[in-house]
C-alpha cells in the first residue's frame, strides 16, 4: 500500500508563487525596525540555492520584501505555525524606539 501525504504536505513539497504559507515572527534587539509579526503570507518570487551543502528554495513574501526564507525549514515548521497562527495573517510590526535600533 502506498504512504498517503498528507493535504499540507502535498500542497509545500514544492514553493509556488501565489500559494499562502506561514512565516514565523521575528523580533530584533538591534534592529527594531526589522520586527514582523508571523502569520500567513503569499509567496511572490522563489530561487534555487544551497542551504548546508544542500539545494533548496528560497521564498520571499509580498508581506515581507527583500526577505528570503529557506523553503525546507518553513516546510518543517507549517504544522507548529498553523496551530500558532490559524488564519492570521503575517504583517510588518516596525519598533521604531531608539534603544531597540542601535546597532
């Protein structure tokens, strides 16, 4: 008998371009102004790449542009995030205070 994917996994084996995925949040200490709050986001562009000696994909996101993420590790991670985020989406969160901006 044949191992079934599952729904989530046959819809990320591979990245496409208008498809939804989660991005985490990311929170910066330094670099406030760089602050994303995690969710859903449409990827946009993809490109080929090498991660750990491996090829990947890498995906960026109309909600966060100019930022590439390593397709394998939101592959890993979308399950964890949908029961994190549900249908929230991702957006910008800028912290803009000087002590969280100076590095």
């Amino acid at each position: 008998m044949e191992n079934k994917k599952t729904s989530l996994e046959e819809k990320l084996s591979l990245p496409k371009i208008g498809k939804d995925v989660y991005i985490p949040t990311s929170l910066y200490l330094g670099h406030g102004r760089d602050d994303f709050q995690g969710g859903l986001c449409k990827i946009v562009s993809i490109e080929e790449g090498i991660s750990a000696g491996k090829k990947t994909y890498f995906v960026e996101v109309a909600e966060r542009p100019g930022h590439m993420y390593n397709w394998d590790y939101l592959q890993e991670n979308q399950g964890k995030w949908k029961k994190e985020y549900g249908n929230k989406r991702g957006y910008p969160d800028p912290d803009y205070r000087t002590e969280f901006n100076d590095w």
